[in-house]
C-alpha cells in the first residue's frame, strides 16, 4: 500500500475487527506524538482542541473527524474514501493515464472528448494540471456527462523543490506541452485573481503554434466557486465521475488524493464554503482542479446556451463551446486552403 493512511483504513475496514478497537487513536496520543517533535506546537493543538470540544461537543462528527480516526462519519469533510468506494467513483481495476483508457476506445469518437483543468496558482502554492476523458450521453433530452480523471500533474515539482516560484513563461510552456503530446479537445483555467493574462497567454501560444485545444478561463467571482462545487457533489453523487483506483505510485495523484480527503465544506448560512484546512502545510490546488474538470462540460453547456465568450482580450474573444481538437485543425486547414486557392 502506498502509505500509511491507506493502510490504516484497509485495517478498519477489516470485518474482523471489533468496532471497539476501531478508533486507534485518539487526541491524546497525537499530542504525546507532537510533544516528542515540539512541546510548544503539542501546547498549542491541546488548547485548540480544548476550545473545539467546548464548542462541538465530543460526539459531534467535526470533533469525530478532525481530532480521532474515523473514516465513517463525513463531518466538515468534502468527502470520504469509503463514501467514493461505496458509491463505486473509485474504480480499483482502471488505472492513470489518458491513454491506457482511450486505447480501449474507437479513434476519436464524437461523443467522446479528452479535457484538461489548470488551476495555475501563484507564488510557492501547488500549480495542478488535471486531464482525463468526457464521455456525453445525448440519448436522453438532457445530456448525461461522465467524467474520468486520469492524470494528475504538478506543474511546479521541480520549482518548489526548489523553493523557487514558476515563472508565467515556464508554466505556460509545460502546460502547452501537456495540450499537445496528449491533443486536449478543452482545457478550463483558473482565472480568479487576476490570472486572466495566463489563460491568455496560453491561447496564444496554442494558436501561434497550431495546436487546436480550447482554452476556458473560469473565474471564482459570483458564487461560482460554490456552483462548481455544488455540481462536483451531485456529479459523485449519481456516479457521473470516475477516479483511478489507490495503488497508484504516481506522486501527483497522492498528492491530489490527500487533498481531496482533508478539504473542507461548511455551511455558512445562505452560503457555503469550500477550502483546505488553514494550516500550513495544506493545500487544495488539486481539488480546484479537479472541480473545474468536472464542471466543465456543465460550464461549457451554460456558456452555449447563453451565447457566452471566452473575453481573454479584443483578439481573444471567442465562442465557448464543445470543441474537438482534430475537427478545428480540418476546419482550419481548410479555410487556409480556401483561401490560398482564391
């Protein structure tokens, strides 16, 4: 098993373990545990796991799950491994890798697209590339979308190894790089905070250099973080997103697979929030990632409908829409053919 929270939870899974012993560990051996790295640091979890208790009491499932081992009760988690396994959205016999999976399908079907998510970042977070396939089910009146995870990158590994910062230029060379080696049909952006120059500037290099993946900058402002969201949920939900299964070695899918599992969800009154723990240490650019990658095509519907535009720039304003990579170089081949002739 590839660490040891997945072997501590194939051990609580076991029939054969008596529901008394199923809790390992409690608030008192993790602060005995700090104490032996940082007497201050273990002071510090006490008294804020004192405070907690005050206000949650000692069965409610946020001090269940932050503060002891239990995999059953979902609290201010996102989600859960055993939830995603009961729902079957871990599929234990697929593995990663876009093309171990499309080998299994017809040459570029038109009810099948290859989709990326970027959730860039800034300074020293984690910058996430997510991309996998979108299978559109049009049988019914209102499309079916499934969606498959089945490569996870960080973009930034060397530099934060570093502890250097990506530039813009590198950053968008690796993820041009990505577009093109693997011919993404679509790709949504992270546009919040003003990284709308980015997904510009990674449209232009595409075009500039004749690789057809359409770019979809997407922007947090208005809610939409708690739409995408939102969806992500019902998409789990009704078994319409798949996740390659644990064994995975790979480093970004650990990765992304840690932050899933200790996001958050609080509902704030008329609003709800969706964040990593705030701690150091914590990080939910994968999980941003992978929300868009699942919002896409539910996005991408939206913008159709309402005749939305990408609005990168004066000479980046362009229709969203489902688009496929091989079927906009013909057409562009033969516009520029066309036109040659005339």
């Amino acid at each position: 098993l590839p660490d040891v929270e997945n072997l501590l939870y194939q051990t609580y899974k076991k029939k054969t373990m008596p529901d008394n012993r199923k809790i390992l560990y409690d608030i008192e051996h993790v602060y005995e545990m700090i104490k032996l790295r940082n007497e201050d640091d273990a002071e510090r979890s006490w008294m804020k796991y004192q405070k907690e208790l005050t206000d949650h009491g000692i069965s409610s499932d946020y001090i269940r799950t932050q503060y002891f081992c239990s995999f059953e009760i979902k609290g201010t988690r996102f989600v859960t491994q055993n939830r995603l396994e009961d729902l079957g959205v871990i599929k234990e016999s697929l593995l990663t890798g876009i093309d171990r999976i499309l080998e299994k399908l017809p040459k570029n079907p038109k009810n099948i697209y290859k989709i990326g998510s970027i959730d860039s970042a800034r300074y020293q977070d984690m910058a996430t590339f997510i991309y996998g396939i979108l299978k559109v089910d049009t049988t019914f009146e209102i499309p079916k979308y499934t969606v498959t995870a089945t490569d996870f990158v960080i973009i930034n590994k060397e530099e934060r190894d570093n502890g250097n910062v990506i530039s813009p230029i590198r950053l968008n060379e690796k993820c041009f790089n990505i577009c093109k080696e693997n011919e993404l049909d679509m790709v949504i952006y992270d546009t919040t905070a003003q990284q709308t120059d980015r997904a510009y500037y990674l449209h232009t290099l595409l075009k500039t250099r004749g690789v057809n993946t359409l770019i979809i900058p997407y922007a947090y402002s208005g809610g939409n973080k708690q739409r995408m969201f939102e969806k992500t949920e019902e998409m789990i939900e009704s078994r319409d997103v798949i996740i390659p299964n644990t064994a995975d070695p790979d480093l970004g899918y650990q990765e992304f697979l840690k932050q899933l599992f200790y996001f958050k969800k609080e509902v704030l009154g008329t609003r709800t929030k969706y964040e990593a723990p705030q701690a150091r240490g914590y990080y939910d650019d994968f999980v941003v990632a992978f929300g868009q990658l699942c919002y896409l095509p539910h996005y991408v519907k939206k913008c159709e409908d309402e005749g939305v535009t990408a609005n990168l720039a004066s000479d980046a304003d362009y229709d969203i829409e489902f688009s496929k990579f091989y079927e906009n170089k013909e057409e562009q081949q033969y516009e520029r053919i066309t036109k040659y002739k005339r």
